[in-house]
C-alpha cells in the first residue's frame, strides 16, 4: 500500500473511529503515482468538504439515485484491506486509461442514519430503503464499502474489480463497490443482487 501524506500529521489510518461532528463530503483524487489520495482542506486541516456532483443514474424503478453520501473524514474508518486494494486498482486503471475517484467512503451510524431519514423524506419508507441501508446493514459503516464517482472507471471496475476483491454488490447502483477478504483471495465476484434483501453480509 502507497504511504500518501496528507497534512503535516495525518496519513491514511485504517479502520478507527471518526469524529461524529458535522457531515463531511469524502472527495478523493488519485496522485500522480497511482496512489489513492484523500485531499486535505483549503485550510490545511486534513479535512474536506467540498460537494461533488451527484452520481446520474436510474433505477429500473425510474428513481433517480441519491446524490453521494457525506463522510465523516477521508480514508479514516475504512477496512485497511479495503484501502490496500484501492490503492492498487487505483494504479491498474490509471494503466487502462481510466482515473477511479471516491465519492463516499466510511459513514457513522449516525451518518448513515442521517441519511436514510432524508432518502425515506424523497422516496417514502419502501423506496428509501433500496437507496440508504440502515446503519446496522450498511458496508459504509463497517467501512467495507466506497463509492466511485467516474462511471467509465467504474465500468472498468466492475469488470476488473475481482482481482482487488472490489465488487459492485447492487445492481441498480454502478458507483458502489465493496470489498472482502475472501473475494480478493478468490479472485471471485458475488454477481450483484437485484433486491436489496439479498445484499451481501
């Protein structure tokens, strides 16, 4: 994994506990060497929170997906196997031509919680759960899921990702990849489920 420096004392730090202060925007960019880069804020905290623009898709509902999700701060809280294999498919893909950038990483429960209240305000209870997990459910809090916000790099993603164990585990969402131990050792793939029930645990 790639040592990228961020602010005078803050590095890319596995899964620990996030502050539960105001929601954040995670917006990644991938540096000049491949590596995963989390920007540090104008102010030269380490912190971001700059608002990207939101994923266009449509579910075969006809929904239109939430905009990317707030996180509470760059790579923190996510599974260090999760950032180890990023970093990784971040250099292939810059190889095959394509930039692969992280809209949403690690939530908190709250967060997340947060979330789901405003997706069921949108959609209503029903819909909002195909588009927000509850806390208890959801990848992002267990820090085993990210977001990507360049679909062509997505793309490529979906059809190389198993060799990172990164997986598009939902088929109506083209940005969300998670990770698993077990799926980079296979070099395998679950096929992406249809029906939020059947999501992977």
């Amino acid at each position: 994994m790639c040592a990228v420096e961020l602010a005078r004392d803050d590095r890319l730090v596995p899964a620990r506990p996030a502050r539960t202060g105001a929601l954040l925007l995670l917006a990644a960019a991938v540096v000049s060497t491949g590596c995963l880069a989390w920007p540090r804020s104008a102010t030269g905290g380490g912190r971001t929170t700059a608002t990207a623009a939101a994923p266009s898709s449509t579910a075969a509902t006809g929904s239109t997906a939430p905009p990317p999700a707030p996180t509470t701060a760059a790579s923190h809280g996510l599974d260090p196997g999760l950032v180890a294999a990023f970093d990784v498919a971040v250099a292939a893909a810059r190889q095959a031509g394509h930039r692969l950038s992280v809209t949403s990483g690690y939530r908190t429960p709250a967060e997340q919680e947060a979330l789901l209240a405003q997706a069921v305000r949108k959609y209503g209870p029903r819909e909002a759960l195909r588009w927000v997990f509850p806390p208890e459910r959801s990848m992002h809090v267990r820090g085993l899921a990210v977001d990507v916000g360049d679909r062509p790099a997505a793309a490529w993603l979906d059809d190389h990702g198993s060799r990172f164990g990164l997986c598009r585990t939902l088929a109506w969402e083209w940005w969300h990849f998670e990770w698993r131990r077990a799926w980079e050792s296979s070099s395998t793939c679950p096929g992406p489920v249809d029906d939020p029930a059947d999501a992977p645990a």
